[in-house]
C-alpha cells in the first residue's frame, strides 16, 4: 500500500501539473482545450496529468456537452497540507 503522502507528493512531482493547478487556482474553471493551449502540449499528455491529479482528489471534473471542465478543489490541498503537517509533528 502506498503512503498517502507520498502519493500526494508524487502527484505534484510534474511540473506540468503543478502548472496545471497553478492556472486554475489563477483562472478558475479550464476546460482541456484550454489548459492544452497555455500548457502547448498535446491533449492527451494534458488528459494523462489531469487524470494523476484526480485521481488525488486535486482537481474536480464539470462536463458539459463534448467539454470537460476542470478545477482546483483547494480545500482538499489545504487538507492534505494540513494532514502531512500533522503527520511532521506527531510523536512516534
């Protein structure tokens, strides 16, 4: 079983997708077409980083239509800080 910090961490180990997260919590709701477009790479590299980033809870998906909207869920950022500070200061 994976350590659930580690696994945060790893998640925000890509560039791409701190970027990612950078230009939500900036922006608000991006769709893909967007994030492609101010990331300049291609769809489905977008696609495979936003899927790493839901898959920890990091980013919410809205459909509508053909589009898929995305953004930051920064209370579930804070929690995980939080939860790995705790997890710092704790006694063993």
């Amino acid at each position: 079983m994976v350590d659930p910090h580690v696994a945060i961490f790893k998640s925000l180990s890509s560039r791409s997708r701190t970027t990612i997260l950078k230009l939500l919590s900036q922006n608000g709701e991006m769709s893909v077409d967007e994030l492609t477009a101010a990331l300049e790479l291609a769809g489905p590299t977008v696609s495979r980083h936003l899927q790493v980033l839901r898959q920890q809870d990091l980013v919410t998906v809205r459909r509508d239509a053909q589009s898929r909207y995305y953004s930051l869920d920064i209370k579930r950022l804070e929690q995980t800080f939080d939860a790995f500070l705790q997890y710092l200061t704790e006694e063993s």
